[in-house]
C-alpha cells in the first residue's frame, strides 16, 4: 500500500464509523503520526492533503519541523514532554497533547510568556490507569484542570488519551466514553458542579490506528493514525 492510497483508505473509514453514529466527517481532524518517518514521507503525506503531524520526540520535531521548513503543515507534540526541552518545541507546535502536570504546564507558561505568545494544550489523561502510561489519573482531572486553566499563556483545548493496546479495539469503548464524559462535564459544566475552563474546551484526542473507528463512535474530534498511514515503523 502507499501512502496515498492509505491516506484514502482511512479517510473512507472515517466516512462510514462516523456515518454510523450520524456524526460530520469534517468534525475529525486527522493527525498523521510521522515519528521515525523521513522528510520524504512527510512530504509525501503532505501532497496529498494532509497537514496535522504527530510527533512524539522533542528533538526530532524540532529537525523535522526546520528541515521541511513548510508553514502551512501543523505540528502536534503527543508524547511525553520534559519540563527540560519545552522551549526547544513551544514556539513550533500547533498543540501539545501531552500536558500531564501542573509543573509541566507551569513550565509551558513561563516559556510562552517570555515569547509572548499563547499555547495551546490537551490534558492527558491515563483513562485506564495503565502504570506504563503517562496521564493524569480521571480523579485529579478536575483540580489539574482548575489550577492549569489559571495560567494566563495557556488555553486548555480539551483532553486526550492513549488507550490500551488491544486487538479488538471493542475493548477500548469503555475508555473512550469515559474520557468522553468528563470532556462533556468540563466542556459544558453540566454535571457535578464542575467549572468551566476559560477558553473553547472543544478538542477530544483520542483513537490511533487500531481503535479509531470506535474512538470516532464515542466522540473523538481528532484522532492520531501512524502505522495506518505510513506502514509499519522500522
Ligand atoms: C505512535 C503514536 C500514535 C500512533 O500510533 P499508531 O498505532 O501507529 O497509529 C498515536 N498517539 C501517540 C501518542 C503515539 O505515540
């Protein structure tokens, strides 16, 4: 398979899981995860219309991004980020989806600040309480979220989840909706007495190759594909 004829491929089963649960295709924003990839590949991805990349190493992102030297592509840092190396990314990325720290987060706004700018983050969330996994645990989401939503550079733009990895992602739809729920009680303040983040908390990260038609199913708006677009990574 090519890469174009992937990049078909997934947009087809984006079409139909959202399809199924009556929801607009264009509510989903595909991000390609290009870690390890090449120039070339991203390049490649990139003519045929995608324009969101995951990447989920510092240094590497931060070649890449120089490298290909394209503004019109979009930067997204899903994996783990350390306190140490946020300036090295902060001022390249469209997103950072893996804000699972007040400290981290605290780090991001001083560095925002000396730049005067604003970032734009998810809160990571360990749905399934894996101890491999980085993420806040569902408990202490709402205080996190309170305190991280105070810093004045940073708007929180909602959640995202790395969900167990399953062969049969039916197993992952109870993750999903959980992290779906708390979105819904954050976003909208309707259950619980939760408050409000103070900019749009509309973004729900959540689903990759293996699982992201049920992702889609139980609300995801931005899902993270690699190996489906790119093939197997070395
Ligand atoms: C690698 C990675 C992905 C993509 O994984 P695939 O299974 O190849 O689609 C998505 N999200 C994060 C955080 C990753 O590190």
């Amino acid at each position: 398979m090519s890469i174009k004829n992937n990049i078909i491929e997934i947009k087809n089963r984006i079409n139909e899981a959202c399809k199924k649960v009556n929801r607009d295709p264009n509510e989903i924003t595909l991000i390609a995860v290009s870690k390890t990839m090449t120039n070339e590949d991203i390049i490649e991805a990139a003519s045929f219309g995608m324009t969101n990349f995951g990447e989920n190493k510092v240094q590497e992102l931060s070649t890449k991004y120089n490298e290909i030297n394209n503004p019109s592509l979009k930067w997204h840092q899903i994996g783990h980020l350390q306190r140490n190396k946020v300036k090295y990314i902060i001022d390249k990325v469209e997103l950072i989806h893996s804000v699972d720290s007040i400290k981290l987060a605290s780090k991001i706004n001083d560095e925002a600040l000396k730049r005067n700018i604003t970032a734009n983050i998810l809160i990571q969330v360990n749905i399934a309480n894996e101890e491999t996994k980085f993420g806040i645990s569902r408990n202490e989401a709402h205080h996190i979220i309170r305190e991280i939503d105070k810093m004045s550079q940073i708007n929180i733009k909602g959640l995202m989840t790395i969900a167990p990895y399953v062969e049969n992602s039916e197993i992952n739809r109870i993750h999903f909706r959980t992290l779906k729920d708390l979105h819904v009680d954050i976003s909208s303040k309707n259950k619980d007495n939760i408050f409000k983040v103070k900019n749009s908390f509309d973004i729900l990260s959540m689903g990759m190759t293996n699982d992201y038609e049920v992702a889609i199913e139980e609300g995801a708006n931005m899902i993270r594909i690699g190996t489906g677009i790119f093939g197997v990574r070395e």
